[in-house]
C-alpha cells in the first residue's frame, strides 16, 4: 500500500549536528498525525523535508511513492502563522488564490483556480470575510487563511507548522476539528509543541527529539514524556489536564 | 506656480523634465511597491549607490555614462541578491561593502577624468532640467521592461514576495523570481537617477509606495496609487523648484518626505 508520506532513515543537519537523525515514518492516507517534541528537537524539520523544502542528507522522502519536488500537487503547506507579516497589502480572498500558484503566467486566474479557492474559503467559514485585507484578521482567522490557500491546492497531504500556537482555547479547539474532518479525503500531519491538547484530536503522534522517539496511539506515558522532555514534564502534564 | 505654467509651455527643457518625472513615476511606483512589501530598501540602496562606479568607469573610458550606470545596477542587483540568498547571517555588512565599494570606485575613475565636478553633482542629486530627449527615450524603454516582466509575472512575484517559502512548496523557482525583482529594482534606479540623482533614489522609490501602502490592500492599487503619488511630487517638485531657482531633485525629496510624515500622522494607524 502507498503511504501518504513515509520517511526510512532520514538525517538532516543544517550546518553542524544532525538535527534529524535516522527517523522513519510512515502517515496512512487518511491518518491524522501530530508530530510533537520540544523546540528545537526537528519536528519543523521533518515538515520541512516532506515539503520539500530541504533534502535529506541520508534516507529517503516519498510522498505518495514518488519524491517531493514530483508531488508538489498532492502537498498543501501551511507555514508557521505566528511570524507572518500581517501588513501585506492583500485581501483574504488574494491570499487564498495564490494557492493555485505555479508555473502558468499572467495576471488572469482561470474559472478552475478561483473555484478551487472558492471552495477552499467556504471550507474554512472564512466567505464572509473574503474581501479583508489581512491586517485587519485576529490570529485564529489568519490562520484559517493559511489553512484555505493550502486547501486551494486541492492537496491529498497537508502539512501544518505549529498550527495552534498563539490561538486561545476557542480558536485551537476550531481549527484541530476542522483539520480532523479534512482527514476524510487527505492525510494531515501537524507540527506541535503544545501535546496536551493536540493528542485530544490526532489519532497517533510521534515524539521527535532528533530521533523518533515514540510513535503511536492513545495517551502519552510519564515515562516517554520524560524521555522527550527532560525536567518540563510537570508543566506539560499540567497543561494536558487544564486543557480537556 | 502660473510662473512656472507658463515656463512650462514656452520652455521645452522643462517639458523634458516634466516627462522625465511622469515616466519616471510609473516604474518608481510599480517596483517601489515591491520594494516596500519586501522590505529591500536597503538593497535598493546599495544598488543605486554601486551605480556610481560603473558610471565612473563608463566616463572614464568615454562610454555614456548611462550605460554603466545600467550595467553596474544589473551587476550589483544580481551580487547583492547572491550574498542575500547565499549568506543570509552576513548580508548586512556584504551589502554595505557593495555600496561604499561600487561608490569608492566611482570617485576614483572620475578623479582619472579630466572636467568631471559639474555632471557628478548632477548624477549624485539629479539634474532633471538638464534630461536629453535622448534620456527620456532610456525612461521610456526602461518603463517598458518593467511593466512587460511585471505582467507577465505578477503572480509569481506576488506569490514569492507573500510567502516564498510557500512559493517553493508550489514549485516556483523562487530564487530566479527574487534575482529578477532586483533586476527591476536595478532597472528603476537607473530611471530614477536621473530625476533625483543617485543618493536620493531610495526615498523616491519608497516614500510614495510607503504611502500607498497605508491606505490599500492590494498590490495593483498599491502600485497605481504610488505611481500617482510620484507624479504628483516630481510635478510638484519640479514646480515649487523652478522659480526661486533651487535644485529640482531634493525639492522633489523634501515634497515626498513631508507627504509621507502627513500621512504617518495623519492616515490610519496599520
């Protein structure tokens, strides 16, 4: 069977240590897949890698069976919201055509694009906003802008970086039931560092502290906790209580 | 002002310069766009002052000085956009290496020609009287270029400019399309010399955009509004500077920064 992604044996360093060591993973195609760690442990580079954005140094990066830059179609990617420049001189509705951007020239959308947009916007309850410049968005609704040009790619696998953080409770608790309803015609595999909440809606997770620490389903163990952590498990397991 | 009217109709140098300004103002205010949603001044800047040394160069060896500064503009975007792309964490000192080197030959070629002083004051702050039909026709083709690649790549550099990462993930090959747009930085500069000379060129190519930008919330209206705004301060520039005889170029300037401190008091809050 094709996996949505799979990665066998991938290491990845920047400039120094490997920041991405060994990891394998596979995502089902209909698999919603959190992927958690500590800051700095390589969830966002393992993203990064299955959008092909970097290349592996070592081991192998498939995307349903074929490698990244050829299946650029069937990726949706939905960037780090928190550090987006908020005064760009765009409408919401702009934003989310710019999903349907590739090679083709011109300053023309065709029928096809603005109707992959269109549905993309209505998906994401963003229509009665569509004629709003982006800086006028709170954080949650940006962010619902970001998911929207994702979805305008009309993607088979969308890959979300930190898709909740800076949300209150209200907006995060949106925006994950929204991305488990997509998993009924894609595969959708988030970045957190936030556990407690993210493990309420995905149905597996894999723990990445340079390595793939931890991948499966159900509630997370002090032990591995502990493992992934270090000494911040306390705070963590605090949050997980306060937030279901 | 109905002095300088009807200047304007009797003397044909001053309708060159009016032209000048006009057609200078299209590419300041559709690339101006560009840079003020990038952020690039800085580049823009240290492209317009590399300018100087080919224009030194190019005088030195008897070639139009136009044409090197055309040259040096093309050489500097595309080395100061390959330090940008390559070496991220020190592109602030490579750029400002750029810039005080590309000036420092400059100085130096021009000190190697006889009879220079009089043209390098106009180069460095804009002669707009003293624009040749023959300048209004490198406007002209220049405006031309720009408005071509604009179009035919308005998606593309808009997508780059929003959110290049994202672009990459689309497949777009997003480094040629960021070379390419400081080609056009490039390309304007050269146009903008002439109005306001070389060290002026960053507040005329920003400040109107920067005003735009406040009001709008599209990148076309953000370009046409710009494009407007720098008619209106090269006009008006031009005007106000004709009778008490002053420099036309920072006239221009002044006119522009005083718009632009209006609009920051005065325009919505962003």
């Amino acid at each position: 069977m094709t996996h949505a992604l799979s990665l066998r044996n991938v290491s990845f360093a920047y400039d120094g240590p490997a920041v991405v060591e060994d990891v394998t993973l596979e995502v089902g195609e209909h698999e919603l897949l959190g992927l958690i760690g500590p800051n700095g442990g390589g969830k966002s580079t393992v993203l990064k890698l299955a959008a092909g954005l970097l290349r592996p140094d070592s081991g192998e990066v498939l995307v349903f069976g074929r490698p990244p830059a050829e299946a650029r179609d069937r990726v949706g990617y939905v960037p780090q919201f928190a550090r987006f420049p908020r005064d760009f001189p765009i409408t919401v509705a702009q934003a989310v055509l710019l999903g349907r951007v590739g090679g083709r020239s011109g300053l023309r959308w065709s029928a096809g694009d603005r109707a992959a947009a269109g549905r993309a916007i209505e998906e994401t309850s963003l229509g009665e906003l569509s004629r709003r410049p982006l800086s006028a968005l709170s954080g949650g609704e940006l962010q619902r802008v970001l998911i929207a040009r994702a979805l305008a790619v009309e993607p088979r696998l969308l890959l979300l970086d930190e898709p909740t953080s800076s949300l209150d409770q209200r907006a995060e608790a949106d925006v994950l039931a929204l991305l488990s309803r997509l998993t009924d015609r894609m595969a959708v595999v988030l970045v957190s560092h936030d556990v407690g909440f993210v493990t309420e809606y995905v149905q597996r997770v894999a723990c990445i502290n340079r390595t793939l620490l931890c991948h499966q389903t159900g509630e997370l163990t002090g032990e591995l906790m502990r493992d992934l952590y270090g000494h911040s498990v306390r705070a963590i397991q605090h949050d997980h209580r306060s937030g279901t | 002002m109905t002095g300088f009217l009807g200047a304007l109709v009797e003397h044909e140098f001053l309708q060159r310069a009016l032209a000048g300004g006009l057609l200078a103002s299209i590419g300041c205010g559709v690339v101006g766009s560009y840079v003020v949603v990038q952020r690039i001044s800085l580049l823009a800047g240290a492209i317009a002052h590399a300018v100087l040394g080919g224009m030194g160069v190019a005088w030195y060896f008897g070639a139009p000085p136009l044409a090197g500064a055309l040259a040096a503009a093309v050489i500097a975007a595309l080395v100061i956009g390959g330090v940008k792309l390559r070496f991220a964490e020190r592109e602030d000192t490579a750029i400002s290496a750029i810039w005080a080197l590309g000036m420092a030959i400059g100085i130096l070629f021009i000190s190697r020609t006889p009879g220079y002083s009089v043209d390098l004051m106009g180069y460095l702050f804009g002669n707009l009287l003293m624009i040749s039909s023959g300048d209004l026709g490198l406007i002209v083709a220049l405006d031309a270029v720009v408005l071509l690649l604009v179009l035919v790549f308005f998606r593309q550099f808009l997508a780059v400019c929003f959110d290049a990462e994202f672009a990459q993930v689309r497949g777009l090959h997003v480094e040629r399309y960021y070379l390419l747009l400081l080609v056009l930085v490039a390309l304007t500069v050269v146009m903008l010399i002439q109005v306001v000379g070389l060290i002026l060129v960053i507040a005329l190519m920003t400040l109107p955009a920067a005003i735009a930008g406040r009001f709008i919330h599209s990148l076309a209206a953000m370009m046409a509004l710009a494009t407007l705004l720098g008619a209106v301060f090269t006009t008006g520039g031009l005007a106000l500077s004709y009778a008490p005889d002053l420099p036309s170029g920072p006239v221009i300037i002044v006119v522009a920064g005083m718009a632009y401190l209006l609009a920051a008091a005065f325009g919505r809050p962003r």
